[in-house]
C-alpha cells in the first residue's frame, strides 16, 4: 500500500483535491483535524503541553486553540515544542489509520505542514497542490472571511511553492484555469499503477 501525501499552501486547494480523491474511494487521512483532536482528546497530550505552555491556555479544561496559536505564531521556538508534542501523537494516528486502511492500493495524508516539518520523507509519494498567491489569498478571504494581510502574514510562515516543488512527485495546478479533476483522475490512476 502506498501511503501519498497531498500538501501545498493556505488556500491551494489540498482539501479540494482530496475530496476528489475520497470520491474515487481513496481513504484520506486529514492530520490538520487529527492533531486539533489529539489536544483536545489525548490526555498524554494535554499533560505535555500544560507542562510546556502552563493551565492558561485551557479554560475549565477546554483548549483556547485562538489564545495558544497567538502564543506560537511568529514564535519559532515554542512552535517547535508544540509540534514535537503534537506531531508524534498524529503520526501514531496515521499509523494506526494505515493498519485499518491495509487493503487498499494507496491511502492519503492532507496535511499544511509536511514539507516544513521533513514529514513527507516518511510517505511514498508527495502530490503539491500550487496556485498563485493572489489567487489563494482570494479563497482564503472568501472561504474564512479572513482579511489579506492576516492570510499572507499565514502564507510568509510556510514553505514556498519552490521548496515544495522541489520534492514533488507530482504536481496538481489549481490556478483556477486549468482543470483539477483531470489531473486528480492521472493521479489516481497513476497510484492504482494503471498507467
Ligand atoms: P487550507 O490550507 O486553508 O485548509 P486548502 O489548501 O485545503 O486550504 P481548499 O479549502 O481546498 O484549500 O480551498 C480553499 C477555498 O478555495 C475553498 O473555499 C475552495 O472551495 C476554493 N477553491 C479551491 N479550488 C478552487 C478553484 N479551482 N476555483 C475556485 N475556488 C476554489
């Protein structure tokens, strides 16, 4: 079984493809909503990051995920811990998700953060999703409401387009010109080795 990560940018359009790909019957692993999960489920996790960042960021037990991302952003160090706290307990998720997904000829990953953190080096193949910033910062606003300083201030803390490029397996253009879907079918084909 193949185990395939599909990253890119803030606004790319990761989700998008991935929604094409569970379509096609893939099993897509979304580790953004597991590791939200593991904080808020995984008591292990909750001890160590009370231990890093102290109770404040929990109010009658429940994590003040806006209060702790503020804390973060912007702070590379304490970023770090929270990953080396986060990330082991949503790769021991994934782990598990592939023992339940064994069967079938690939599952997916959707992750933002893969490239930065050296996670792709661990799955079989990297598919990046590009678009051009513009254009992401468009989505972005009109899917979150967010305004375009605060998504292009997201977009400066993430990798580029080139570094993810750099270690593309394959590349999915979303540049709201070319289409995705005949790219996303290749693609499947391709991870079924049919092509
Ligand atoms: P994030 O990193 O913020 O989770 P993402 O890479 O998963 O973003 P999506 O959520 O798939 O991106 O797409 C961002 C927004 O842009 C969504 O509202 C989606 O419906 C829209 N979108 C994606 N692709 C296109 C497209 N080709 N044309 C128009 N809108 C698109």
């Amino acid at each position: 079984m193949l185990r395939v990560g599909v990253t890119g940018g803030i606004g790319s359009g990761k989700t998008t493809v991935c929604e094409v790909l569970a379509v096609l019957g893939a099993p897509v692993f979304h580790a953004d909503d597991e590791a939200r999960q593991v904080q808020d489920d995984d008591p292990e996790v909750r001890r160590r990051m009370v231990d890093a960042f102290g109770e404040k960021f929990f109010e009658n037990g429940a994590l003040n995920r806006k209060a702790l991302a503020e804390r973060v952003f912007g702070d590379p160090d304490a970023l770090r811990r929270l990953n080396e706290i986060v990330h082991p307990a949503v790769r021991e998720r994934f782990k598990r998700f592939c023992v339940q997904h064994a069967r079938e000829p690939y599952v997916v990953m959707e992750a933002a953060i893969l490239v930065e953190t050296g996670g792709h080096k661990a799955l079989d193949h990297l598919v990046v999703v590009t678009a051009p910033e513009d254009e992401r910062v468009r989505r972005v606003m009109g899917r979150d409401g967010a305004d375009a300083a605060h998504v292009r201030a997201r977009i400066r803390h993430q990798a580029t387009d080139a570094q993810r490029k750099a270690v593309a397996d394959t590349l999915i253009v979303n540049d709201g010109r070319t289409l995705v879907i005949p790219q996303v079918l290749s693609l499947h084909e391709r991870l079924m080795g049919r092509t």
